[in-house]
C-alpha cells in the first residue's frame, strides 16, 4: 500500500528534467470524455458576484437525469455554503470558488464523475473531492460508499487506512479518520485496479499536506467491493484514459509539428480600410455552443472562441467545427482559475494542459490566450510569453453573463461597439447565444465586419507576453 500528500498530479514545470515522472499510486487516470457520447457540460456560474470570483461547472450525460441531478446539487450546496461565508471586508484578495471535474472511469454499466471543488478565504486555498457514481444498467446514482459491501467492509477498509496514515509523519492525524461514509465519499481506482481513497484537504492532515490519498492493492480491497464495485473497478481499468504530459518538453515534443493557429480566412479582410470588430466567446464549449455556429454561419461572420481545457476534451467535434468555419481557436485555461493567485508553475499547469488538450484536438496551437476573469500581472503575462501566447482582455463587456434579456444585451453591445473592439461575450449563457442574430444584423447595418482578434491588427504580429484590449496594444498596466 501506498501513501501521498501531494497535488492531485505533477505541475508541469519548466524543468530540464525529462526522464518520465515515476507512476504514483494514488494517482487516477481519468477517462477521456469524449468516449461517453453526447456528454455535455453545465454551468452553475461563472464570473465574479459581488467581490468573489466563481467557477462552477459539472458534466451533463445524456439518458442520466439522476446524475446530473446528484451532480448540480452537490455542486450548488458547495457553492451555497462558499457565499454564505463572510469575508474580511479587509482582505486583500478576492475570495474565489472553483469546481474541476474528470471521469475516474466510463463504460457501459457504470460511470463515475469526481469533483474537486476548491475555494480560498482569508486561510489559503482548500481543496475537497468527492466521486459520485453511476450506474448505467440499473440508472441508479450511488456514493462512493456503496463501491463497498456493507458497514463491516467500510469498518475494514477504515481500519487499513487508518494503519497507512500512521506510518506517515506528522502532517497526518490518523486518529481523526472515522469510520464513516462521509469520510470516505471519494473513492476510485488506479490503472492497476487499486483502490485509490482520498481525502478533503485537513479532513485527516494539516492544510499544508494538501491532498491526502492512500492506494489499497486491488487483492486487498476486492473482497471488500460490492458487486457495481467490482464492475467500476473493471470499468476504470479497461477505459481510455486522457493523455497526460507532465512537462514542457513533453509538451512542446507532442505539438512540434502543430502550426500557430490560424482563422483559414485570415487575410480576407483589410482592417485598416474597413470598420472591424472582433466578437469573442469565453467558457465554451458547451450546450450552447452548436447553436451559436449555426448562427455565426449563416451570416458569415467569424469569432474568436477562448475555450476552456476541460471543456474542450469533452466536445472535440465543436472545436474542429470552429476552425473549419473559419473561427479562431484560443486558450481560455484548463478550469478557470484565477492566475495571479497560482505560482508560476501552476500558471503553467492550467495553460499547458490546455494547450495540449486543444492543439491535439485540431491540429493547431493557439497562440492567444484570456485569462480567467480578464484578471492578470506581469507573472501571467510571462508564463504565456514563454509558451508562445499572447494574453488578450477586452474593451466591450456587455456584461451578458448575468443578464437573461437577449434584447438588453444586444443592446448594450451594439451601444458600446466602436471600430477596433474586441467583445467579451459569453457562449455557454443561452440568452447571449439568442441575442447573436440581432447583435450580427445591427452591427452589419452600422458596416461592420466580423474578424478573429489577430486580424485588427493586419500585418502586425501579436507579440507573445503582451497584453491587448482592443485594436491596440493596452496601455494599462497588468494588475
């Protein structure tokens, strides 16, 4: 058996090093989502409310309503308790809310979904993790505790998890594990078929451990699974998994051959002869997103969609759609984090990961990348340089988030638009989507032209590093 306290996988850091990172067992790889067809994902919120920044987000599978029920109401409970709390009206930080999520296995009969839902207060950043499982043949939504037998089963399970936890140091407070299935409310499988348990940050360790996980080998914990247990077991290790590069260079060895990305009707327009404006979508892709295609398609217009990692795993075919439509593919991070809460390695985690998720998906690396919340300093702007992107805001927010009136926000982007603009817009909000037509029609009447954000500047190259808002480089500082 094996024990960490650690990140929930390796950064991908800057290193020289470029021998593989040893296979850790407490380490899940999760399934590619793509394989479960017609998986979508859904947005609680996402944007800032009141002085908070807020990422919510869960996975929607098709023929599973009882899923995605179990799903939004863990993840509105989590966000309900987050605003409930009151933060120092001096703080200097904005508190922030962030849900993450993969598949720990998919086939089937079974499916199992973990969240990690992570928030930071005046105490630091905090993670917890719980997997919910699926199963497909009897539609029946289960905790991780009834992977187990019964209560003997978990009472043994608790007991060999306890006896790991004491070998291991003082940032570990064994005697805090209960036997309980709340406590053991995420549990998964290793490609080996261990039984993989981990635990909320400072659930049974000091904050400073981060993740703590033990790996039970699969001939151990076997007589302790039921029989959906056994099949998730089997699930988790038959199921394709998510390429997972843990470098830079492997990173930059498997996208060597990618060209920059590029809008395939770039050069078509002359910016500096007509009135541009470049509409951009964040978030995406999701539900959404197909309808809005459409209707960019049927009226010729081109955008610029600034997609998130995780997002973009689960719906491929509309990231292939965008650049044979002549859109322009960019990198919007893999979970929406914000960046200048991150060291710089994790800064380079949430845009590698999406970088590669992205460039395997259409062939292409993007070379601008949003941060979350438009929020971003000289050490976010130095990280994308180094990875050949250049960071992009923006001057019109129609602040379409919030708003579920189509006609308001096409109003307002239509008053705000001047030649130039790049528009912050958002494709996962159904009323953004149904106010493109108007917003596409108005604008053409007043002579505009659609264009992806690199054209604005015509011949000039973004350089990567630098910061822009509109048809010209920002003058504003990064905060």
């Amino acid at each position: 058996m094996a024990v960490t306290i650690a990140g929930c996988g390796a950064a991908i850091t800057p290193s020289s090093e470029k021998a593989p990172v040893p296979s850790e067992p407490t380490l899940i790889d999760y399934v590619d989502p793509s394989v479960v067809q017609g998986l979508s994902t859904r947005i609680l919120f996402s944007g800032e409310t009141g002085s908070r920044h807020v990422h919510a987000v869960y996975p929607v599978v098709p023929g599973a309503p009882r899923l995605t029920e179990k799903l939004r109401r863990t993840v509105s409970e989590e966000l309900d308790g987050f605003t409930r709390h009151r933060a120092p009206a001096d703080a200097l930080t904005k508190p922030e809310f962030n849900v993450d999520w993969q598949l720990a296995a998919a086939s089937p009969e079974v499916l199992g979904v973990r969240l990690r839902i992570g928030h930071s207060m005046e105490s630091g950043w905090s993670e917890a993790r719980t997997t919910v499982w699926y199963d497909r043949v009897k539609q029946r939504v289960l905790d991780s505790a009834d992977l187990l037998t019964d209560r003997p089963a978990l009472v043994t399970l608790a007991g060999i998890v306890r006896s790991e936890l004491a070998l291991r140091g003082p940032l570990v407070t064994p005697n805090a594990l209960r036997s309980d299935r709340e406590m053991f409310d995420s549990l998964g499988f290793n490609p080996r078929g261990d039984l993989v348990v981990e635990f909320d940050d400072e659930q049974v360790g000091l904050g400073v451990a981060g993740r703590v996980a033990v790996a039970v080998p699969s001939a151990t914990a076997a007589p302790l699974l039921s029989e959906i247990g056994l099949r998730a077991q089997r699930a988790a290790v038959q199921a394709k998994k998510v390429p997972a590069p843990t470098s830079w260079e492997e990173i930059k060895a498997a996208n060597t051959d990618k060209p920059p990305a590029r809008s395939s009707k770039a050069g078509s327009v002359d910016c500096a002869k007509l009135k541009c404006v470049a509409l951009t979508y964040s978030d995406g892709p999701g539900p959404e997103t197909a309808r809005l295609l459409d209707i960019l398609h049927a009226q010729g217009a081109r955008a610029t969609f600034f997609t998130l990692g995780s997002n973009a795993s689960a719906r491929p075919d509309l990231l292939r759609r965008m650049r044979d439509e002549g859109h322009l593919v960019a990198n919007h991070t893999w979970s929406h984090r914000d960046l200048t809460m991150l060291p710089p390695t994790r800064i380079a985690d949430q845009l590698t990961r999406a970088q590669h998720a992205i460039a395997q998906i259409i062939g292409q690396a993007p070379t601008l990348m949003r941060p979350p919340y438009g929020v971003s300093d000289a050490q976010v702007a130095s990280v994308a340089g180094r990875l050949n992107m250049a960071v992009v805001r923006w001057n019109v927010d129609p602040e379409d988030r919030w708003d579920p009136d189509p006609r308001a926000i096409a109003g307002r982007t239509v008053a705000r638009v001047e030649p130039g603009a790049i528009v912050l817009l958002h494709d996962s909000h159904p009323a953004t989507v149904d106010a493109a037509p108007e917003i596409l029609r108005r604008l053409s009447a007043a002579g505009y032209t659609f264009v992806t954000v690199p054209e604005l500047y015509g011949s000039r190259e973004m350089v990567p590093g630098r910061t822009y808002d509109s048809g010209g480089v920002s003058t504003a500082p990064d905060r």
